[in-house]
C-alpha cells in the first residue's frame, strides 16, 4: 500500500467514513504497521485541537448591521415558489432563511451565533486576521443581501460558507494579486512533490512533548502551523474539523469534486502532524 493510500484511509477513520472494505483495508495497516497508530493519534490530536477553538465573532457586530439590515428587510419581498423543492433535510434551514428575509432578528441572531465564529476562522486562515471584524462584517452583509436565492437545496451552513469561500477568494485576488496566487501555487506545487512517508509522520512514538503545557498555547502552535500549509489544503481542513462539514459540503463549497476533497484533508492533517513535529509540539 502507498503512503499517500495509508494517509488518506487514516484521516477518513477519524471521520468514520470508510467503506466495509476500506475499513477491512485500514485494519490490515493498522496491525501490520505501528507507524500508522501513530500517525492516526498525531492527526486526531490536531483534528481536536482545531475543533475545539473557535474564534468568537465580534460581539458589536450585531448593533452595527442593524442599519444595513434595516435598509436590506425594507426591500420588497415576495415569498419564492419552491414547493416540493426544498429538501426535507434543509425545511428548519429554509424557515430560517425566509425569517431570516424578512427581516426578523432573532433569526438573524441565530445565523451570526451558529456561522460567524466558523466565519471568522476563515478570515484568519485566509491571513486577514487584522481585518477580520471588517471582512467578517462584509460576509454577513452579503449573506443579508443574497439570503432569498437560498432554497433548502443544501444547508444553510453549506450555502454560507460557499458565499464566504467566494468572498474571500475575490478579495484576496484584489489584494495581492498576482504575487498571491505565486505563492499558493508554489505551495501547492511543493506539497504535490512532497511524497508522504509514514516514516517521516511517525518517526517516533512518544507521547506529546509536554503534557503540562497550557492548552492554550497548544491550540495557538497548531494555528501557526496550519498557516503554514497551501490555502487550498488548508481552507479544506478548516471546513471539515472546525466547522464539521460533510466532504459532499467541502466539495460545493469549494468547487471540487468529492474524492477532491477528501485528498485534500486527508494531505493537510498529514502535514499539519508533521509540521507540530518539526516544531516540537510532539517528539520526533
């Protein structure tokens, strides 16, 4: 079995996404190779960690869009004829949205509550971390703006972060243009010639590095890490382990196939594990 077979069936495990013959597959590697255990407990240490952190939303920001959403309700509106099509699985989602339409606050508490945390860790792994409260802001103004195309074809969740995935493409594009897109696929470049080796993931079975350091500080390395990993991979993983989208999700939003996206989260908890090595958040 390839490195890159072994990684992808590994991640997929933590997400308990494997066929009855994947999973027939991935116990023969886990039993025939220790470096695999190891691997597995590196990447669900850093799936955990992302998780378990996410960036609050500006607490103003409620007061602030009450103007411009005030402008937006006032709008004429009239209820879309989507009977039949909303899917039964997205009917709370789509109520939310037509609330959400007409201007109700409370349903618009309810959007900024349950998506703007997820939001604003987009922003920050886009590296706009300065302008996080005003992106941010743009994002749920735009979302106020196109909320009546939503039509329960997928979840709201799904919708919105495809808005902000888009958002913060076209505004990185403007921002740093062409020396932006160099760089990522330089990066990109780098990490598709890079051939995983579980004998570089999994050099070393030792527990974490230090068990008595603050969780704080732990979750704040492995951040730093994952900016280090090519946009594409990273934005990927952010959606999958911090907001717990489906790889079907990962892949509307960012425009890829499925099997896409499941490569490219299994490549970037891969090299996140590897990259807390090299910094000595684990022994290697």
């Amino acid at each position: 079995m390839s490195d890159e077979r072994a990684v992808e069936l590994i991640s997929r495990s933590l997400d308990q996404d494997l066929t009855q013959r994947e999973q027939s597959e991935f116990d023969q590697l886990i039993a025939g190779d220790p470096r695999a255990g190891t691997l597995r407990s590196r990447m669900e240490t850093c799936r955990r960690e992302i998780g378990e952190v996410p960036p609050a939303a500006v607490p103003t920001l409620g007061a602030r869009l009450k103007a411009a959403l005030a402008v937006l309700v006032g709008r004429p509106w009239t209820p879309r004829d989507v009977e039949g099509r909303v899917s039964a699985a997205h009917a709370a989602d789509y109520q939310l949205a037509t609330d959400a339409a007409q201007g109700r606050d409370d349903a618009w508490r309810r959007i900024m509550e349950n998506y703007g945390p997820g939001i604003s860790a987009l922003i920050y792994q886009y590296g706009f971390a300065g302008e996080k409260e005003d992106l941010l802001q743009d994002i749920l103004l735009l979302v106020c703006r196109k909320i009546e195309s939503f039509r329960g074809e997928s979840s709201l969740k799904t919708w919105i972060f495809r808005v902000s995935v888009n958002h913060l493409n076209n505004y990185s594009e403007r921002v740093h243009g062409k020396r932006k897109r160099e760089i990522s696929e330089s990066n990109l470049a780098r990490d598709d010639q890079d051939q995983f080796s579980l004998d570089d993931m999994a050099a070393d079975e030792t527990p974490l590095a230090d068990q008595a350091m603050e969780q704080k500080q732990v979750r704040a390395r492995v951040f730093a890490a994952l900016g280090d990993i090519a946009e594409e991979i990273r934005i990927a993983v952010i959606l999958r382990d911090l907001n717990e989208l489906s790889y079907r999700d990962i892949a509307q939003v960012m425009d890829i196939p499925e099997g896409t996206a499941k490569s490219r989260v299994a490549r970037g908890r891969a090299q996140l594990a590897r990259k807390l090595v090299s910094r000595g958040l684990v022994d290697g």
